[in-house]
C-alpha cells in the first residue's frame, strides 16, 4: 500500500465522525432543549450562522489534530498541520441554499404552471 493511502486512510475515519458529530450534535442538542423542553431560547441568528460555523471548527481541531499532529511533513509542520484542519472544517460546513438562487423565481417552465415558487 502506498504512503499517501495509508495517510489517508488514517485520516478518513477521524474526519467522518468530525462531520456526523458536526452535523447531528446541533440537531439534537436544538430539538432537546429548544424544541421538545424548551430549557433554551436562542436567537436564530446563533442557530443558523455562528453555530454551523464555529461547532464545526471545534470538532475537526479536537479530532483532527491528534492524526494530524503524527503526519511527517518535509517543511513547515506547523503550518501545515493548521492548514489541515482548516481544509477539514471548511469542507464540514454546511452549504446554504439562498432566495437569489431558486430557479422558479427566475423563469417558469410551460410543464410548471401549477407551481408556485417563494416570491409569489
């Protein structure tokens, strides 16, 4: 097996269970105590912006940095290592769909009269 699969294959699992814990940690810490108990009343803006940003980088830097930290690298280690996880927790991130970018706004199809987009 090569060097650079067996670095990858080291990294892989770390970085998938960042990214399940990522993605299903805020889900249910909001629907216990927000939704089902109603313990917490966040602002949406902390849901939807500063949580999916900054949960995510905390995540990948804890799981991250151990396999990342026994990776050799020919220059620059620490850098690199930091250039790493910044990869990693920019690919966590979840991606949002904007208003702007919905296609029915834009243009109806003759086949999709009967649909109705968000602006009407």
């Amino acid at each position: 097996m090569s060097d650079q699969k067996q670095k990858f294959l080291y990294i892989l699992p770390a970085y998938f269970l960042a990214y399940l814990i990522s993605v299903a940690c805020p889900l249910l810490f909001r629907w216990i105590f927000s939704i089902k108990f109603q313990l917490f009343t966040f602002d949406e803006e902390v849901w939807e912006f500063y949580l999916p940003i900054f949960f995510p980088a905390l995540v990948a830097y804890l799981l991250l940095r151990k396999r990342v930290k026994t990776l050799e690298f020919k220059e620059n280690a620490d850098n690199k290592q930091f250039v790493y996880i910044m990869l990693a927790w920019v690919s966590i991130l979840p991606v949002e769909k904007t208003k702007g970018s919905n296609l029915l706004n834009k243009r109806q199809s003759p086949g999709m009269k009967y649909c109705k987009s968000e602006g009407s």
